[in-house]
C-alpha cells in the first residue's frame, strides 16, 4: 500500500498511560467479562452491552506518563494515522455530497487495557469502536496477531481493520447504530444477532467504499493489496473463528457474518463506490 499522504492529527496516543485497571462504565464483573469476550472477537462492545449511542458520556483522565516506543512502533503509528487521515478525507468528500457534513473520529492508541464509554478492554483485544465517544481503540499488537493467529499478513489488511471501525463510525452519524441498538433491545437473541450480522457487513461494505474511492482518487494500491483486504475479512469471519475455538460452526449465534459474507459485502463496497449500496438491511441475500 502507499501511504505516503497527510497524517491526521486526529490520532490520542494512551499507550503507557499508567490507568491502572479500570472498571467497566455501568457495570460490575459480569459487564467485564462480556466486554472483554466481545472485543475479543472484534464485536462492538455496545452491540452486545445494547447501549444507547446517544447517551451522554463521562470519560476518564488522560494518560499521565509518556509512552517509549519500541522498535517500528513509530512506523506503524504513522502508518495508522495515514490511513485514519485518507478514510477522512474520503468520508468527508462523501458525506458533501449527501448534503452532510462528516464529523472525525478519533483513534485512540492503548496498551494494556484502556476506558471508554462503553467499557473496559484488556490486553488481549481486538480493535473497536465505541458510539458514545466517537473513538476508534486499538492496540497495535493486534496486527501482529492479524498476521501470526489469523494468517491475514500485509498493510492493506491492516488498512482493512481500520476502515471497517471507520464504517461504525459512518453508521453512527447516519443514525443507523442508535436504530439498530434500540430494535436489538427490543428482539430476542436470534433476531438480536441477525442484526448484528447486517450491521457488521455494512460496517466491511462501507470499508470497501473507502478503498474504492482512496484507489481513484489517490491510487493507493499496489499489487496484493485487494487480495490481502479480502482475506483478512474472511480471516475474521465467524464460522472460521468457531471453527477454530470450538471445532464446530453455529450459524444462529454469527454476530458478524461467515468469511464468504465478509468477503463478499467488502467487494460490493469497493467494486461500486456507493453508500447505496451497502444496504444490508435490506438485503435478501447477504
């Protein structure tokens, strides 16, 4: 991938920050415990916890020691920040033109574990993004273990993960997030799933629009990066991810689509271009 553009500024380095062990926002042990074994797969916390994106939020102290990069740690933060930078540019040329204005996330870089309005994240997890503070989190040893555990190597897979927290955040000025959350406290757990499902596949369509549009535009793209884009989304799907903890696949408990759906609606995404098209709620086919 060449990612030799702007760096957004929009990037809140925590990594270091000496928190301590935080607790969960409006939650005890159990709260914890779900948390963690959401982000752990990579499933927005709030889609679990069914809170309400428009809730007021009530955020902790920033860090309060700096943080000693590692060796290629700076690389891949700069990396990241390119990338954020290039997915809000596109964003906010998109949104102009449904007559919208896009509003920045910010990215939050941590170690160790790190608050957010929708709860504690520990060590292990994977990235996420929160609707009550407009915050992508992510700890960049994830990419490591996009490589090594999931076999999803490369820049563009790691661009990939980007984007599809970027698409939440896309979700969440459109309103769709705070429609979804509200109809799955409403369902029962299949149908709460089923919409996690469609929600996520548009959050991979909305990654691959990104894609289509920073190729156009800034021809971003070198060989092997479609490729790499695509098998991390299939990577991350949930029946290989059952498959691999479990030994075995449960269709009915999916939260974010099989590796084919993944691969597919990040196809969709990139081959049109267009937010109407990534409408996966209406889908009859996903």
């Amino acid at each position: 991938m060449r990612w030799t553009g702007r760096r957004s500024t929009n990037i809140e380095d925590r990594r270091g920050g000496g928190r301590g062990v935080p607790v969960a926002v409006g939650g005890g042990l159990g709260t914890i415990v779900i948390i963690l074994a959401a982000l752990f797969f990579g499933i927005d916390p709030s889609v679990i916890l069914q809170t309400d994106p428009s809730a007021p939020v009530t955020e902790a102290p920033g860090p309060s020691s700096p943080w000693q990069t590692q060796p290629g740690q700076d690389e891949v933060r700069d990396f990241v920040s390119v990338v954020l930078a290039d997915t809000e540019d596109t964003w906010a040329e998109l949104f102009r033109r449904m007559n919208r204005e896009y509003q920045n996330p910010k990215l939050v870089l941590f170690t160790g574990s790190v608050q957010s309005a929708c709860g504690i994240a520990g060590a292990a997890v994977g990235p996420f993004y929160c609707p009550g503070d407009h915050k992508l989190y992510l700890d960049l040893s994830f990419f490591r273990e996009l490589r090594s555990r999931f076999g999803a190597p490369g820049d563009f897979a790691q661009a990939y993960v980007i984007a599809h927290e970027v698409g939440h955040h896309v979700q969440t000025l459109l309103g769709i997030s705070e429609q979804i959350a509200r109809s799955r406290q409403r369902a029962d757990r299949a149908t709460a799933n089923a919409l996690s499902v469609r929600q996520e596949l548009q959050a991979d369509c909305f990654a691959g629009v990104w894609a289509h549009h920073a190729q156009r535009t800034r021809q971003v793209l070198e060989e092997g990066d479609l490729e790499e884009a695509l098998g991390a989304a299939a990577a991350i799907g949930d029946d290989r991810l059952q498959r691999q903890a479990q030994g075995h696949v449960a269709p009915e408990s999916f939260t974010h689509g099989s590796s084919a759906q993944r691969v597919r609606w990040f196809k969709a995404g990139f081959d049109a271009g267009a937010v109407r098209d990534c409408d996966s709620f209406r889908a009859e086919r996903l």
